[in-house]
C-alpha cells in the first residue's frame, strides 16, 4: 500500500511553507488538495503557491483547468489518484497538502459516487431560494455536509439536498458507509492556532490579497468572461467582488465579507477534519515556526520508518 502525507487546516495557517520543508526533507512531490487552485488565472484570491515559494518542489493540480469549467469531487478524485502513482513510481513520496476536506478524503478511501443525472424537476424547486436560506435548509437536514461545503458553492448545496431527498440518506451517512478502507497508509498532519490568532492572520491575508492586485485580477477575469454562477467563482474572494464591481457594496464592506467568509470557512474545516480524518494536530508556534517544523519532521520520520 503507498504511502502518503496529508498536511491539512485553515487558509492563513501556514501549511505551504510547512510542505515545502516536509517535501525537501523527504524527497516529496506536492499535489494540491484545494479544489480551487486547479483555475488558471486565480493565484491571489486562493493563495497559491507561487513558483519563489515551491523552491525547486515539483508542484500538481495547480493550474489546470480554466475558469469556466466545472470541477467535481470525482474528478478530483480520479486525478489526484493518478498523480498518487506516478509520484510513488518515481520513488517519490507523494504529498497532498490542502483545504479541501471532502475531496481530500475521496481521494484517499475506497468511496464510490452516484453519478446520476440532475433532476431538473428538483431544481425547480430550489430556483427562488437564495444560498443563505439553501444551505440553512441543508443544515437542518444534514448538518454535517452543511459544515463541509460553503453556502456559495451552490451546486454542492444542492447535491447534498438531492441525495438526501432522493435516498433517504445524508450525504454524511453514505459518505461514512462508503469511505472506511483506505487506499493508501496515511500520515494526516493538521496546523491549528488559537482562534484569535487565526482570525488575525485570515484579516491580515485579506488586506495583503488586495495590495497583491486581487481586485485587479478578478477584473481580469471577468473580462475574460467569468460570471457569478460558474463553480470557480463561487470561491471565497471572488463572490464577493461581483457586488463590488456592480457598485452594490464598497471597497471596505467586500475586505470585511470576505475576512468574515473566510472566518466561518476556517472554523467549519477545523470541525470536519477533526470529525472526518485521524489527524494528528500541531499547534502553529508563530514566533518559532521552525519549531512547528521539526515536530512534523519527526512524525514523518516515524511514518516512514514504520513496516
């Protein structure tokens, strides 16, 4: 059975700097588990790694895909998959390093998807509900998923609705039945920082997002063509910058909706990894990252030498 190490936590928690010295360490090839760095042309609002901070790392998933195209957990899973081979065929070790917690586990355990087609009739019947009021809705039927997808990813809302109302069964609950046997031996290493530090930090990353050119970037973008129901611009920093553009919100308002999105976000991925994975957390030491460092060292180290 392969081997593989998952870095996982909150945005603004430090994991790429954290994979790159785990990678160059131990000869490891990075695969990105975030479903949104996959879109070209989004590199300030996701925070992708940029070729400075990879430093020599070989790097996948990352830029492969355009704006307009949707991206499902299955394919996810089948490429992630795929890289998991070729990296362990090249004697490498293959590191998955991510925020995304349910594409994340499909990856890895034997999970098999209903790929049946979208009930048209269903859809109708959610058409005039907004998201906040859909995924209160979900809440209340499959809290689990709930805290799992963000309320703007309104295509995955609606999927877990479905399965509900269509099975009988929550999207949690066939994903609890279906994913127990692992494919690959996995170290799964999560990053934590007290919640007020964390929530510094994500407001500190917004304001920097914007002095990077975030704004300028999504223009980009939607000259480019890119609108508010594509998959990829459901993602937290770019949703948000539609009413901007539109004059609807000011400059001010959208920095402080998507610091509050990335609040919530951060706390409901602490919640599904914790319920969802068997992660071994490290608390973040800010003032000596290294010493954050040398303790995921060691527990590669004692993943590697096992069998």
């Amino acid at each position: 059975m392969p081997k593989v190490i998952v870095i996982v936590g909150p945005t603004a928690v430090g994991k790429t700097k954290l994979s790159i010295a785990l990678a160059k360490k131990c000869q490891a090839e990075i695969i990105s588990g975030d479903s949104m760095q996959i879109y070209r042309g989004m590199d300030i609002g996701t925070a992708k790694v940029t070729p400075v901070e990879m430093e020599g790392v070989a790097h996948h998933l990352i830029d492969c895909r355009h704006f307009s195209e949707n991206y499902s957990v299955m394919d996810f899973q089948r490429e992630v998959r795929k890289e998991i081979a070729k990296i362990s065929e090249r004697g490498h070790l293959p590191m998955i390093v991510g925020g995304t917690g349910l594409y994340i586990k499909a990856a890895l355990y034997d999970y098999h998807f209903d790929d049946q087609g979208r009930d048209e009739a269903f859809l109708s019947r959610f058409a005039d509900m907004d998201n906040a009021k859909l995924h209160a809705y979900l809440a209340s039927i499959d809290p689990q998923s709930a805290q799992s997808i963000h309320m703007n990813n309104r295509r995955r809302v609606l999927r877990a609705i479905e399965i509900y109302e269509t099975t009988g069964k929550t999207k949690s609950e066939q994903i609890q039945t279906n994913q127990q046997q692992p494919l690959y031996e996995t170290l799964f290493i999560g990053l934590e920082l007290e919640r007020e530090q964390l929530n510094t930090r994500i407001n500190e990353r917004v304001e920097q997002m914007f002095a990077d050119g975030l704004y300028d970037e999504f223009c980009r973008l939607v000259e480019q063509g890119a609108k508010p129901d594509m998959q990829s611009m459901k993602a937290i920093g770019y949703q948000e910058l539609f009413a901007l553009k539109e004059g609807q919100v000011t400059l001010a308002e959208a920095k402080e909706q998507i610091a509050l999105h990335s609040r919530r976000y951060a706390k409901r991925q602490m919640t599904w990894f914790r319920h969802q994975m068997p992660v071994h957390f490290l608390k973040v030491d800010l003032d000596c990252f290294e010493h954050t460092i040398a303790q995921a060292e060691d527990l590669v180290s004692q993943f590697l030498d096992e069998h």
